[in-house]
C-alpha cells in the first residue's frame, strides 16, 4: 500500500483539517441553552435534563450575558408551552446571535391564551426563530416584533423566522406576526392558516408598519386569513414578498392578498405616506371562492387611502381620486397613469415590480382606491393592473431616506425624534429647498436608522451650522453613531460653546486642535433662521469614517471651511474614545442621531 503525497493530496489534507478544526472551534463558540414548558431537573437549563422554564427571567438573562462572548442557541423541548407570554426585551447582540429552536420542527406549540402576545422580542436584535407552532387565542398577535423604549432608537431588527407554523389564531386583533418600525426582517418558508379574530377584517397574516423596512418574506403558505393576508402600511418599504402561495377557500376570506394602505384618520392633514419600492414576484394568487358580498376585494395587489387627503399643502400629493383621474387609472396607458401615480401618491412603476405571478380567481392584479373625509368624488376601486413594473427589482436602499429633508407630505418623514421637541424648517443650507434646525429652547435628539446590513466601515457626511446665541456652558452638539444602541454605545463628534471641535469620551469632551475651530451663524433680526439679509451663516461639511474592520476598532473626523462643499481642510484618525462602551471587531454602525444642548444647530445634506 503506498500513500498519495502528491501536492494536491497534501493540500486537500491541509484543507480538511482546517475544516474540521474551524468546525469544532465555532462548536465551542457557541453555548447551547434548554427550556421546557416547566422546569426540569435542576432548572438550570444547562442541558436538556435540566431545561429551564421557559418564563424564567433569570435563565433568560444568562443567555443575553452569554451572547455578550459568543452566539447561542436555545433549544426548546417538544411539547405544548402555555403558561403565559414569552417576553424577551432588550435582548440579543449586534454581532452574536440567538437561536431559538424547536427541538424537533412542529413540535413545539406556543400558546397564550387570552393574553396580548405569545411572543414578544421588544426592542430585541439579532435572533433566529425556527420549527415553532403558534396557534390559540391570543388578542392581538402571536409574534410581536416592536420597539423600545422608542420608536426606531432600539426596533426588533435582524430576525429570521423560519419553518414556522401560525394557525388556528381565532382570537387576533391586528396580526399573526406584528411589525412596528422593524427592520432587517426575513420570514421564510412558514404556513399561515385560519387567521382571524373578533373583526376578521382586521386581522392579518403579517402587519408591517410604521417605516418598518428591508422586508423579506419568501416561500410561505397564507390560507383563509380575515384580512389582507400581508399588509405593508405608512412609509414601511424595501419589502419582497416572492414564492409565496395565497389561497382563500371561504367567503369571509376573500380579503385583498397584498395590501399598502394609508389610514390617515386625524386631520386636518393626512400624516400617513406610501412606501415606494416593493417586489411582488413569482407568488400564485388563487380565490377558490368565486363570489364575494364585499364587491370588490378580491385584489391580489391593494393600494389605497382612507380618511383625510393632501398630507401638506401645495406638496402635491394628493391620494384621492376624481372621476376623470379615475378614468385614467381605469382605461389610461401605462405611461398616463404613472404620471399620475407618481406625481399625486408617490407611487412608481420603476421602484414597484409585480411580476411573474399567478392569478385564479383575482377580479384585478392590482388596484388603487381613495375614500373618507376628503374624497374627491370617486371612492370606487381602480384597476392599475398593467401600471407596476414587470421586471427586475427595485434600486437599492440609500444609507439613509430622505436625507435632504426634501420627502414630500411631511419633511421629517423617515426619521424620528427621540427626546425634546421635533425640529422645526429651515432653508436649507446649500442650494437645497429645506434643512431642519434643533431650536436652542429644546434639548433635541433626532435620527435614523441605516440601511442594514451595513459593512463593519461606513462613511457619514452632513452639513451643519450652529448660532451664535444661545450658548451654554459645554458641549452644545454632537453627532452620534451608534454601534450598540441598547447598551447607548456610540461614537460622538461634538462642537463646545467656544467652536471648538472634538469628541466625547464617555461624558468628557476632548478638543481636537487638528480640526480647529468654527465660527458660529448669527440671526441678526432674531426670526429664527440664518437666512436673512443681515444675517450672517457659516455651515460646514463633516465626514466621520467609522471603521471597526480591523483588531482596533477606530474613526476618524474632517471637516471643511465655511461655506465650502466637499472640502476636508481639518481632520483627524485613529480615534479609539467610545461613549457608554468599545465597539468589539466587525461591529455596525446602526443608529445615527443628531443632539443638541442649549443651541440652535442647523442640519442638511446627510448622506
């Protein structure tokens, strides 16, 4: 017998030991956790004889300290869980994830029966869910993925739901699953069957709302749900719904499949906007029940907007509809109603893509509809089946939407005010139409969230300005990223009450002599703004790189002269100074968020 020591054999040697030696490394790495319905033998949840209950808080935080060095699964025991809701708040890690799995996939029941939620991640990042079964009478949804403490500061983001079954949920009020300003969403090959509740209308297969966005729901089974079997409502966009299949077999089922609505009841504005870029492709539509008392719901593809009107005057959006725009919807060519679609609801045929679908039963592909308040005199349905776009997706998500404040219906749309009062309008800083000021009489925290999944380096740019007076004592703005937002870790340029530049270290301000100094915007006529003759406005650019690629995690800052775009004059790297925390190698930046304390700071052109 005579041994191979070719130099490809001895290179596939080298590989297959390396493989196996990565494997058992990862298999260190991560800590395997258990939980029953109740606890079992010591309750520890150490190993499968001794599952924790699964309500156990202080099993669940010995999972979030072990997801602190390495990632984790959760392996529940098969078996019926009801002894009440599952609430995982602030839990996960930006890098490490949770996995939580059925032991066996369907053979873990969930139920909480009339209780709120079955499943709760508030405020949670970075989990697998797999092999559940969902079903019993809980009164508003079986997964909840929701905020908190605020909207978007910390979303539920980063989830992948797989195999899952939701199913005889009769008791529902708003959704099997529940989105509220998620993001990084996947749902993948689960079964939705009989879901509805009290108002079946009401109850949906998934709810997406609120700006949730970065939506993937692939290869999953709808059947008989009380309302539009997935709905994506106000500014919630970059969602895909592809290979899916929708049945409804009963009439009180014949609802729309895929609804975008607007709910715009408080006026006298509508504050309620369409999301603009969706994919619909490769899923079959079928309507087994052929008839429908409603009338006009058997839409596979439902646009509409009830209540108030014209979100802002002199915008132009306008989601009603009059009889002769209805004409055109009906009876237009393609390039008439994308006209009309874009330039009054801010729909587009070149971000919407509905293609490759199957259709039995549908009265029309898709349809759009105004009606309430402030209709325009047609409130019937209009069938846009030939406007979407047929092939291809949608451009790819900006870092951050609406970055020049310019969106229509609304300029703040897209981000949010996390403390103080919302900014106020102010023109804008370089040629553009509109920028926002955080007044001097609120201490302001306002952001966003990046599009995910961001690179372990990202590049930030702004211009801003501060005034003249106020002008407290210290630290008077920051621009913040977050790489860790539920523990409020981040980075934080910052500009003190002398113009000097520099960071924050923990609550330390460091001045950096290499970015200088700025001279601060005077309101000579006191009104408000920096954009009166007599008035006096200097705005900067700023460019802040985080990179955490490397083993030392680091960022640095430049900045231009006043008035000048896209010059770097200052700067300064190899920053290594945190707020409330380091960034570990790989982290993301997630979170941007604009402060200020005591001053007037104006804010354009984030990008």
């Amino acid at each position: 017998m005579t041994s191979d020591r070719s130099p490809n054999a001895l290179r596939r040697l080298r590989l297959a030991t390396l493989g196996l030696f990565l494997s058992l490394f990862l298999s260190v790495l991560r800590a395997d956790y258990y939980v029953a319905p109740n606890a079992l033998g010591t309750g520890a949840g150490t190993s499968a004889a001794n599952a924790a209950d699964y309500l156990n808080a202080t099993f669940w935080g010995t999972v979030q300290t072990a997801l602190q060095t390495a990632g984790t699964t959760v392996w529940f025991a098969n078996g019926t869980y009801t002894e009440g809701t599952l609430t995982l708040q602030n839990r996960g890690h930006p890098i490490n994830r949770c996995i939580l799995r059925a032991t066996t996939d369907g053979s873990v029941t969930l139920k909480a029966d009339g209780l709120t939620n079955i499943l709760w991640l508030r405020g949670s990042q970075n989990y697998t869910l797999r092999g559940f079964r969902f079903t019993g009478t809980a009164t508003q949804s079986a997964l909840n993925l929701s905020y908190y403490p605020n909207p978007t500061k910390a979303p539920t983001r980063n989830i992948n739901v797989n195999n899952c079954w939701f199913e005889n949920l009769t008791n529902l009020s708003l959704g099997a699953i529940l989105f509220g300003a998620n993001r990084d969403i996947t749902i993948d090959t689960c079964n939705f069957t009989n879901v509805t509740g009290p108002a079946p209308a009401q109850v949906h297969g998934i709810y997406a709302g609120n700006s949730s966005q970065n939506i993937t729901i692939n290869n999953c089974n709808f059947t008989d749900i009380g309302g539009e079997y997935v709905r994506f409502r106000n500014d919630t966009e970059y969602a895909v719904v592809t290979g899916c299949f929708f049945r409804s077999n009963v009439l009180g089922c014949n609802q729309p499949f895929i609804g975008v609505p607007l709910y715009n009841s408080v006026g006298p504005y509508a504050n309620e906007f369409y999301g603009g870029h969706f994919q619909f492709s490769g899923n079959d539509f079928r309507y087994v029940v052929a008839q429908d008392l409603s009338g006009y719901y058997r839409y596979a593809h439902y646009f509409y907007n009830s209540g108030y009107n014209t979100p802002q005057p002199g915008d132009g959006l306008d989601y009603m509809l009059d009889s002769t725009e209805a004409n055109t919807l009906n009876n237009g060519t393609v390039a008439q109603k994308e006209a009309l679609l874009n330039a009054e609801m801010g729909l587009s045929n070149t971000q919407i893509k509905i293609y490759g679908n199957t259709y039995n039963g549908v009265v029309w592909a898709a349809a759009y509809r105004g009606y309430g308040t402030d209709n325009q005199g047609y409130t019937t349905p209009v069938n846009i089946s030939n406007w979407p776009g047929t092939s291809t997706t949608f451009g790819a998500a900006p870092l951050l939407r609406n970055s020049t404040f310019e969106f229509k219906g609304n300029r703040l749309r897209c981000w949010y005010t996390y403390s103080g009062n919302a900014p106020a309008d102010h023109p804008g800083l370089n040629g553009t139409a509109k920028a926002i000021k955080l007044a001097s009489a609120s201490n302001t925290e306002f952001g966003q969230w990046l599009r995910g999944p961001t690179a372990s380096t990202a590049t930030l740019h702004c211009l801003f300005a501060v005034g003249s007076t106020p002008l407290p004592a210290g630290v008077v703005f920051q621009m913040q990223m977050y790489h860790n937002e539920q523990n409020n870790s981040h980075l934080a340029f910052a500009v003190n009450n002398t113009g000097q530049l520099g960071y924050m270290n923990g609550t330390t301000f460091v001045a950096v002599p290499e970015l200088g100094s700025i001279a601060f915007s005077v309101d000579a006529n006191g009104d408000g703004d920096y954009a009166d003759a007599g008035d006096t406005m200097r705005w900067y650019q700023l460019r802040i790189t985080a990179d955490y690629s490397g083993a030392t995690p680091q960022f640095s800052i430049a900045r231009g002269v006043a008035n000048t775009q896209s010059d770097y004059t200052y700067s300064k790297s190899g920053i290594t100074a945190w707020v409330n925390g380091a960034p570990a190698t790989g982290s993301k930046i997630g979170l941007l968020v604009f402060k200020n304390t005591g001053a007037n700071a104006v804010v354009d052109e984030v990008w």
